[in-house]
C-alpha cells in the first residue's frame, strides 16, 4: 500500500525555545552596540591624556640616535629621484652644498651616504659601531678626488674637531642697548613695528629674566627663522601670541608713556624699566624656554641649519622632536631640513617613548575590552549561525528517511463488525 509523506506542518514547534534565542539575539546586540560605543571613546580619551599630559618623551638614547640618523638619511636619499649612478648624484648632493659655502648640509648629505648609496657601496658605511668621524672619513675615499679635495679645504673634519669647540661657540646678539632704544621709540610711534624683534631684544639683554648663551643663541634662530619666507604661518602666529603674552606691548606703551614723556618715553633707561615692568612670568618662562630649546638645536647643529629646522614644525609642540632630531641626525637633519618639501616626514622621523600613566592605562584597558567583546560577540554570532544551516542540512536529510519509514499497521484482525 502506498503512503504519502507526513508534512512539516504536523512536526511539533518549539516556541519557548525560540523565545530564548530572540531573548539572547536582544542582548547581544545591545552588547555589541555599548561596546561599539565604548571602543572610539576609550580611544579619543587616550589620545586627550596623551596630548594633556606630554606622554610622548623624546629622550636621546644611543640606540634611538643610530635609528633616527638612518631614517634621516633615507629620507635625503629620497631626494635622488633616479636609481642610476647613485653615487655619481650623493657626489654632486655634496659638491652642491660645498660650493654654496653650507658645509653642515655638505657634511649631512656626506653622512647620509648610507641612506643614498647602492646597497654594495651603503654597506660601508652602515656600521652601528661607527662614530660620525669614523663614518665621514669612509665616505670620503667614495667621493671623486676632486670634490674630496673640495671637501677637505672647505669642511672641518669630525676626526679633527677639538673637544673642547662647542664651549667657545659664539652665542650671537640681537643687539645692544641702542638698538633697543631704537625699537622702543619705533614701537611707541608706530604700533605697527615689529614687536616679535622688540621683544627679543628685551629678552637677549636680560630685561626678562637672565638669559643663558644658549637661550640667546635660541633667539637669534628665532628671529632668523621668523623672517624666512617658507616659515609656517601657524608656527608664527602661534610664537607671537606666546611672546605678545610674556610682554603685552599694551602695557609696555602704557608704562612707558607714564614714566616719560615725548622722547624721554622711548630712552633706554625708561623703555628697560617698563619692559621689565609689563613681562608677565607665566608665559615669560615658557618663552624662555622655547629659545633655550633653539638654542641647544643650534649648538647640535648650525645657527642657519637649527632655523631651516624650526620651518618644518607647525607648532611648538614639535620643538621636543626637533631638539631629538639635531642632537640625534646632526648634519643629516640640516641637509634633510633644507632640500626636503615641508611635508611633515622630517618631523616623523624622531620618534619618541610612551609614558604610561594610570589614567592612560584606565582608558587603555576600556578601549581593549570593549575591542575583545566586539570580536567575540562576532565569533559567536558566526558560530551560531554556521551551526544553525548545519542543523537545517541534517533536518532536510532526516525527511527524506524518518517519515518515509514511519507507516501505520492495518490489519483485519483490528476490524470488528459493527
């Protein structure tokens, strides 16, 4: 006898079971939504502590310098834009800037050869154990004897250098007492004078505060960098706002004006007492450091290289890289500094270390959680639905063999008459 197949209409429904997954798919998804949150925001709250509290230290390792060099000398090797003769191009990088009276670029680009050479003539002069003089005189014998010759007239060379040099380095002035006179009576007539050189000068005489040699050397890269025309419009707004803050021009023609009258207002005697009269010491100090931190790039490097340097910042927060960049790279930083496009790459090569506070931990530790609960709310849901189209395979295949089996026995012996 013949038997149709039992539809999946008469198969018994779970509905408390399904109650259950809908309850669980409800709470998973509200899971993934919080932590979907928390991740971004534990993340931007990492990055606020970074930024408020200075967690980024670029301290001078010999490891990190070894690093730093290099990826500086890759990045003026970038310059030569044609891999044929390499080292025909390093020579006339370093001829270059020998006929242009910049030997600290000559020197950096005579550096930088184990960022520029071929790989077989690089390898001489890769060594992690070498010193700069040790690294300048191998590339020397690379050079071609004419700008060899060229060179060693023209540079002083590292193996020769007195050690005792950098203590007689000439600290430099933005002038004396006159021409502060002078830009006191051109600032009270003209309120459009140059108050960033104004007040330089007042600080390179000590008028706000004492002045190192390095934080004079510092302010005369300043000025010197201020009036280049590739220095960065926010980096500049960004320094005067600062010195205008450490000396409120305001108060100077306020002060000035009550203590004399007509020329006697602009004579030294009382511009310098209000000067000193109208600094105000919070941002005063800041300054003073700013400069002092141009000086020690100065004293690394060179007065004009330390002010190609600052162009390539975009703000003040850049100075603690820059200071890494020139006591690490040296010359190299001077010839990347003046060739390279102000692209932000110079800056990027110093790198410095994360500190890790207990607030920086805290956002940290969210921000990872809420990751990991991301991933394995994900896994799960992979998980799930992988088993569930297993469950469905074998239910199709079950149909074909359990309901075709199950028959119903008819026999005569269950008829009785009626």
């Amino acid at each position: 006898m013949k038997h149709s197949r039992v539809s999946n209409a008469w198969r018994p429904v779970r509905a408390q079971s399904r109650r259950r997954r809908g309850f669980d798919g409800a709470l998973s998804a509200l899971a993934f939504n919080i932590c979907l949150l928390l991740l971004p925001l534990a993340g931007a709250a990492a990055l606020i502590v970074i930024a408020r509290d200075h967690l980024y230290a670029y301290e001078y390792s010999d490891a990190g310098a070894r690093a730093v060099a290099l990826r500086v000398a890759r990045l003026n090797g970038e310059l030569i834009q044609v891999d044929f003769d390499r080292q025909n191009q390093w020579d006339g990088l370093v001829d270059m800037e020998l006929r242009a009276n910049d030997v600290h670029a000559a020197r950096g680009f005579l550096l930088s050869g184990a960022g520029i050479l071929p790989k077989r003539a690089a390898t001489v002069l890769n060594q992690s154990d070498a010193s700069d003089a040790e690294l300048e005189m191998a590339a020397l014998e690379l050079l071609t004897p004419s700008t060899r010759a060229r060179y060693e007239a023209a540079v002083p060379l590292l193996s020769q250098r007195d050690p005792n040099a950098a203590a007689a380095v000439d600290p430099g002035t933005l002038g004396h007492a006159e021409d502060f006179e002078l830009l006191a009576r051109a600032l009270l007539e003209e309120p459009n004078s140059d108050a960033l050189q104004f007040i330089l000068t007042g600080f390179s005489l000590g008028l706000a505060g004492d002045l190192s040699p390095s934080m004079a050397r510092g302010a005369v890269v300043l000025l010197d960098a201020s009036r280049r025309e590739d220095f960065p419009e926010a980096l500049a707004a960004e320094i005067n706002a600062l010195f205008a803050a450490s000396m409120p021009i305001a108060a100077f023609r306020d002060a000035a004006r009550a203590r004399g009258e007509g020329d006697a207002a602009g004579n030294f005697a009382n511009a310098s007492a209000a000067f000193r009269e109208s600094v105000v010491e919070g941002p005063a100090t800041e300054a003073r450091a700013i400069i002092d931190q141009l000086g020690a790039i100065s004293e690394a490097t060179s007065r004009s290289g330390a002010a190609a340097l600052l162009t390539h910042a975009t703000s003040l927060r850049d100075m603690p890289r820059l200071t890494l960049l020139a006591r690490t790279a040296g010359d190299r930083a001077v010839a990347a500094a003046k060739r390279l496009p102000r692209d932000g790459r110079l800056i990027e090569a110093a790198r410095g270390e994360l500190t890790v506070t207990q607030d920086l931990m805290a956002a940290l530790i969210v921000g990872a959680i809420a990751l990991l609960a991301l991933i394995m709310i994900v896994l799960m849901k992979l998980v799930q639905a992988g088993l569930g189209a297993w469950r469905r395979f074998r239910s199709d295949n079950d149909d074909d063999h359990d309901y075709a089996s199950d028959l119903v026995e008819i026999s005569t012996s269950n008829w009785r008459p009626l």
